[in-house]
C-alpha cells in the first residue's frame, strides 16, 4: 500500500508540475510582450521628447536672434533720435538767419537767385 501511496504522491507531483509549467509559460510570455510594448513605447517617447527639444532649441535660438534685432532697432533708433535733434536746431537757427537782412554776408542772394547760374549766363 505504500508502493501506491507514492506512486500517486509522483504521478500527484507530476500533473502539480506539468500544470505549473504550462500556466506559467503564458504567463512568461505575456511578461516579456508586456516588456516589449513598454520598451517600444518608452523609445517613441524618447524620439518624440528630442524632438520636441531640437524644437525648443530652435525657436530659443530664434528668440534670442529676434531680441538682438530689437537691440539693434531701438540702438539705430536712440541714435538717429539724438542726432536729429541738434540738427533740427541748427536747420531752424539757419533758415532764420538765412531771412535776416542784417546777418546777409558778401556772398548772400538778394532775390534768391541761383549765382552759379548767373555767373554761367554772364
């Protein structure tokens, strides 16, 4: 009775081990499928990420050289500004001085004629 008292506890010990494999084999592959699909994921993921921070890059890159110009813009600006104005000054200081009779040197026009066009006549 013990020859068949072990005999079932192997053939027991055998179907316990044959039904753990083959359950653990579709399990083992849907692991390694699971593991698989992550890993294509986690690639697209890291694609998508340099991309999007060759992206910011550029338009840094992009933002930095707009700023630059706008440097230089209110730069030109700021100086054209400052020049202009002593020349504004000038332009009206002469124009006034150019209508007073008293200021009118040896070579001034009194009938605002052109003299490089009387001396070619003359």
């Amino acid at each position: 009775m013990r020859c068949i008292w072990n005999t079932t506890q192997q053939v027991i010990r055998d179907f316990r081990l044959t039904v753990t494999l083959v359950a653990a084999v579709p399990l083992v592959l849907l692991v390694f499928l699971r593991i698989h699909l992550a890993d294509k994921d986690r690639a697209l993921l890291l694609a998508r990420s340099e991309s999007s921070i060759e992206n910011l890059q550029r338009l840094q890159t992009q933002l930095v050289q707009s700023e630059k110009l706008i440097s230089l813009g209110q730069l030109a600006a700021g100086a054209a500004h400052e020049i202009n104005n002593p020349l504004t000054a000038i332009l009206g200081y002469s124009d006034l001085l150019a209508d007073d009779p008293a200021f009118a040197g040896p070579g001034a026009n009194d009938g605002g004629e052109d003299t490089g066009a009387g001396a070619a006549d003359a």
